[in-house]
C-alpha cells in the first residue's frame, strides 16, 4: 500500500474529541483516513487514485470539523460527518463497510455495559 500524504495528516487542527467514556484526547485526523483504508479493503484492493481519493475526503472531513467544533468534538459526530462525506463522494460500499463496523461496535459496547450493569446488580444485596 502506497500513502501518497501521510505527512499532510499530521497538521491537524488543536482540536479534542469527546470519547465516549467522557475523557477528552487530542484529535488524531490520521486515525480517520485509517478507518476509511480499513473499509475500502474491505471492499478491494487499494490503488493509487482510491488513496488519493480518501485522503481528498479526510481534507474535507477536516476542514468541515475545523469549521464546526471550536474546541471540542464528540466521536460520534465525527464518525457521522466521515459516513456523511463518504456518501457524497458516492463511494457507497466503503460507507457501508465504515457504517456497518460501527454498528457492530456499538453492539459489542452495548453488550458490555449491559453484562457489566448486570454483573453490579447482582453482586449487590439489599439490606433491611
């Protein structure tokens, strides 16, 4: 696989992301054109004018997050501006995989809380 501007990620704006777990790390707009390649390979092989396209799309997710979010910006609305450019760039089956990945985490995530509200619930007695 050839990364045609990997240095170009690096400039990111002083932005922090919301995680879901409420802690706050600085923005990382590599780890966004890496979601995208992961899902593109899941579609087919990478190719030199698909990877220039993804990191066109990663520049406008960015720029779109720069223009909205001052300071803080939560995980979930980066990964719906991210489904979002990814449509209107019409590339539908990487959406898809990007979009069912992220379904499927927050199951598990779901999953686990549940499990773990359970596991609390039932270890705790109540006491008259």
């Amino acid at each position: 696989m050839m990364i045609l501007r990997e240095e170009k990620f690096e400039t990111a704006p002083a932005i922090y992301v919301e995680k879901r777990d409420g802690r706050r790390v600085a923005f990382d707009v590599s780890k966004i054109y890496k979601a995208m390649v992961r899902a593109a390979q899941e579609v087919g092989p990478l190719n030199p004018m698909l990877e220039a396209k993804l990191e066109a799309i990663t520049d406008r997710i960015v720029a779109e997050i720069s223009s909205r979010f001052a300071k803080y910006v939560k995980i979930y609305e980066i990964q719906n501006i991210v489904e979002h450019e990814l449509l209107n760039a019409k590339e539908y089956a990487i959406a898809e995989n990007y979009i069912t990945y992220r379904t499927q985490r927050d199951f598990e995530r779901s999953k686990r809380l549940i499990s773990t509200l359970l596991l609390t619930s039932s270890s705790t007695k109540i006491v008259r």
